[in-house]
C-alpha cells in the first residue's frame, strides 16, 4: 500500500520532507522515497494519502504507569467517574474491570499515535491487551525493510494523530 502524505518525517523529531510516500507490505516498510519513484516500482498498490505528517510512532515511556496504574473508565461511568483515566487504586479493581482498562488506555494511546510502549506489565490482563494490540517494547525510525509502524499527524501539529498503523494495519483512524 502507497501511503503518501504532506510530509514524512524518518525519524523522531527531523525535518518533514514534502513529496514523500511509503510503501508497505504486510508489516513491513517495503519503500521510501519520492511519491513518482516508489509509484514507478509499486505502481499497483492501493494508495492512501494522508492530508497531514507521517512519521515514526511515538513511545509511551511511561506506558506501565499508564495501563497498570490508571484505570481507563467506560463511557457508561461517565457520570460517576467522568472521562479522564484515574489512579487505580481509587477504583474496585477486578480481572474484568483491568482488561476492559487496559483495552481502553490502549485505544487512547493508538490515538495518540503510540506505536511502543515500556513494561514490563505484572498484570495478565494489562500484558494481553498490549500484546493483542500489537504494541512493540521500543519504536524505530522509518526505513526501507523497517517495520510498518507509524503515524499520522495534522501538519500544524497535534497530540491526536490522524491515524495509527502497526505493522502494516491501520489501527486508529480519527473520524
């Protein structure tokens, strides 16, 4: 899949580059380059332009703190418990209610265009829902034979990102 965009930025904070695109395949970067060129060798790929940068995923240093520490509530709490993920320990924690949190906090850290995320995770539930994400222990830059890990994010910058792809899927897409 073609995935040309405003920008590509290769690595964390560098310069993005106009006229760029990448190519994957399954769950790896498969070219990078010059939209023309890599349209030439890949020309009968599917394309999805991104109005925005593309650059590598972000990582969530803080991701065991994030997942086992807060509790991520269901919109049906809203009333009770608002929106905004709360210490743990303020909330009845079961097996159920971890993994429903840790899904959740996983959904909001793909949003955030989080491709990586440091453990190590004690609990079961926690280490389920990152696995199943497919969440990686540490992000790399963009490069050919790479892994298809990256995000999208508005060219004035943002903290949301545009979209999310892990290892060639699209795991998060803003509506």
């Amino acid at each position: 899949m073609h995935h040309p965009a405003l920008g590509v930025r290769t690595a964390g904070n560098g310069p993005a580059t106009p006229g760029l695109a990448v190519v994957t395949d399954g769950g790896r970067i498969a070219a990078l380059g010059p939209y023309e060129t890599v349209l030439g060798r890949y020309g009968g790929a599917r394309v999805r332009a991104w109005d925005g940068v593309l650059e590598p995923g972000r990582y969530a240093a803080d991701g065991a703190e994030l997942l086992e520490g807060r509790y991520w509530p269901d919109p049906r709490e809203a009333a009770e418990l608002g929106t905004a993920p709360l210490p743990a320990a303020s909330v009845a924690m079961t097996d159920t209610r971890w993994g429903a949190s840790a899904r959740r906090g996983v959904q909001r850290l793909l949003a955030r265009g989080v491709t990586a995320v440091a453990g190590p995770f004690t609990r079961p539930q926690v280490a389920a829902a990152v696995r199943r994400a497919g969440l990686r222990a540490r992000a790399c830059a963009l490069a050919e034979g790479g892994a298809a890990d990256f995000a999208v994010f508005p060219a004035e910058g943002a903290d949301e990102s545009l979209a999310t792809v892990l290892a060639g899927r699209l795991v998060h897409r803003r509506a």
